[in-house]
C-alpha cells in the first residue's frame, strides 16, 4: 500500500481543518472528533 493511499484511508479530525482553538473546544465538549465529509470539504474552504 503506498503512502498516499494511507493518507486518504486516514480519517480527518476536526484539529485538521485549521479551525480556532474555542471551536474546536466546542466541538470537543460535545463528543465529536471527525467530521462528516462534507464537513471536510467545507472547512477546507475556509
């Protein structure tokens, strides 16, 4: 298995999408650890 395809089988964490540090205790206080894919796609435009 080649490296980029372990990366893209890696889930995302909400600390991945370079969000502030209060949202993302937010998001932690609340139990949530990845987002859903679209989440993803749509803090990565942020």
């Amino acid at each position: 298995m080649s490296s980029d395809v372990s990366i893209a089988l890696s889930p995302i964490q909400f600390s991945d999408l370079g969000l502030a540090e209060p949202i993302l205790r937010a998001i932690a206080d609340t139990g949530y650890t990845h987002p859903t894919p679209i989440q993803a796609q749509a803090f990565r435009w942020c």
